[in-house]
C-alpha cells in the first residue's frame, strides 16, 4: 500500500491534535505470548498503512522488569522503517507500573515517574512525547505528587499533553486542578460498562476529554464473551461483520468522546478493527445493543473547573 488510507478523525482532547477514531494497543506485540519481533512491525505497518494515527503503549508492555520498554522501541522501530511519514502519527505512552516477575506493581512516586518518562524519552526515539498518561494511581502516593510530576515534566518539555488511566471521578477532578488533562483511559466494552455507570464518560464528555477505552473488545477471556455474544453476533450476520466490528461500531455511537484502541497481534486483527467505522449502524441498532448491555447514562455535573 503505498498512501496510507484517510480514517475519520476524532480530537485528542481540546488542545491537542486530532486523531484516527480508531488507534492501536499496542501491549499484545510485547507481553507473555507475543508475537515475533518482524510479525509485530507488520502489524504496526498495516495499522498505520489503514490510516490509524494512534498507537497506544506503555513502558510496562513488557515481559518483566528486564525487558521494560519492549513495546516503545517496537513502536520506535516500526515508525523508522515505515514508508509513510511517521510524523502524522501520535504515540502515546504511560507511567507508573513496573513489571517485577512479571507482576503488575502500582508505583506513582514522582522519582519512579521522572525516570520512567526519561526511558521513555529514548525508548521511542524522541526528544519530547506526545501524550503520556499516569498508567494508575499508586494508593501509597497522594494522586497530587504523581500529577505534579507530570506537570513539571510538561513545562520542561519533555511531554506535550498529559493523559489518565485506570481513574475515578474524583481522580479527574483532582488532576485538573493542576494540569489540563486530554485523555483518560480506563477499561470499557458492551460487557464492563464500569466507566459509564461510575460517570467517567460522562465526565470526560463535560469536560471535553477524550476517553480511550482499553479491551474495548473484552480483552483475554472476555474477548471470548464477546464474540458469542448473541446480539452482536445477530447483527454482526446483518452487516457481514464480526461481533468485534460491531461492538467497536457500538462504542464509538455512543459517545463522540470515544476512541478505542484494540490490541492486535495479528494483521488482519487491526483491518478488522479498522472495518469497524465503516460500519453503519442505525438509530434502532443502538437502542438495540444499549437495551442489551443495559446501557443508560447517570446524570454528570459540568465541571466548574
């Protein structure tokens, strides 16, 4: 392919540049079951060949402490052998989890985070990072001294626009007293609808945020779920599409805060992804699936902030 594809965009938040509606998540390239080195850069190159302009990564896509950054310089790499021009694409990195034997350890000291966006910094090449997001607050660290380090890494240029994740309400709000948040990204699909019903999506609509959904096509074993699941599959039959494809066609009908960012491993994984905003769903068909997964709104309170 030798001009990447045009994909509707979206806005990366109020100030920060827009973005394909669709990204990609990077972490099956890099964690426990990963695919080789050369069939990862194939999947990057396909992503960024079908117009997406987002890839989502983080230091701890990895195997372990060891192997930290694995997925930054797989991204790196791609980016510097791919045909077209890597600067209209926006990578966004995160912070805050270490992988000690391959565990999921919460660290948000501000030391951790400096050194973590400095890795960073050399893992993907550059000299100043799109967005970088806290990966999760650490409960052992005030959520201020966390973010404040962001802010300090932000003035100094080393990161443009910050980012959240895996955050509550009230997180948001503690965030943008000190810095101005673009994006948050917490764990959203038809089947885990916690970020709604928790009014995180509805704050981020308020307040003009983008929400990133993470496994926003289950994730693991919930990605299982999903694709027997019988309303999708229904109307997966309707549209010749994969239950995947409609669900992510669900996500971004429902808010045009949304963004998900699919993991993929394989090529033909992320074209799918991509089929997924042509699809066309009907006023009826997202009443359909909202009446399925028992989606509804809480009421959100404009942020005077």
């Amino acid at each position: 392919m030798s001009t990447p594809i045009t994909l509707p965009q979206r806005a990366l938040g109020k100030s920060a540049p827009s973005v394909s509606a669709i990204g990609l998540g990077g972490m099956p390239l890099s964690i426990k079951g990963r695919p080789p080195e050369e069939m990862g850069i194939r999947v990057i190159h396909t992503a960024l060949d079908f117009g997406v302009t987002l890839i989502d990564t983080a230091d701890a896509y990895c195997l372990d402490d060891s192997d930290t950054g694995h997925n930054e310089r797989l991204i790196h790499k791609a980016l510097a052998s791919w045909h077209g021009d890597a600067r209209t694409v926006t990578v966004a990195t995160k912070g805050g989890l270490t992988r000690p034997q391959g565990e999921w350890v919460r660290d948000g000291r501000p030391s951790h985070l400096r050194a973590a966006c400095e890795r960073s910094l050399k893992s993907l090449g550059t000299e100043s990072i799109a967005l970088y997001q806290l990966h999760a607050p650490d409960p052992k660290v005030r959520f201020e001294d966390s973010v404040g380090e962001l802010s300090r890494l932000q003035e100094e240029g080393k990161i443009q626009h910050i980012g959240l994740s895996n955050v509550s309400v009230a997180h948001i709000a503690i965030a943008q007293e000190i810095v101005t948040v673009v994006s948050v990204q917490n764990r959203c699909n038809p089947h885990d609808l916690r970020a709604v019903e928790e009014g995180v999506l509805g704050r981020c609509e308020a307040d003009g945020i983008t929400f990133l959904p993470w496994s926003p096509v289950g994730g693991g074993s919930g990605k299982t779920s999903l694709g027997e699941d019988p309303t999708l599959v229904s109307l997966g039959e309707r549209y010749q599409a994969t239950p995947y494809e409609v669900a992510l066609s669900w996500l971004l009908a429902i808010s045009p805060a949304m963004i998900p960012i699919p993991g993929a491993s394989k090529e033909e994984s992320i074209r799918s992804s991509v089929r997924a905003l042509r699809l066309a769903l009907s006023q009826e068909d997202v009443f359909e699936l909202n009446q399925a997964f028992g989606f509804s709104r809480p009421e959100v309170t404009q942020s005077t902030i």
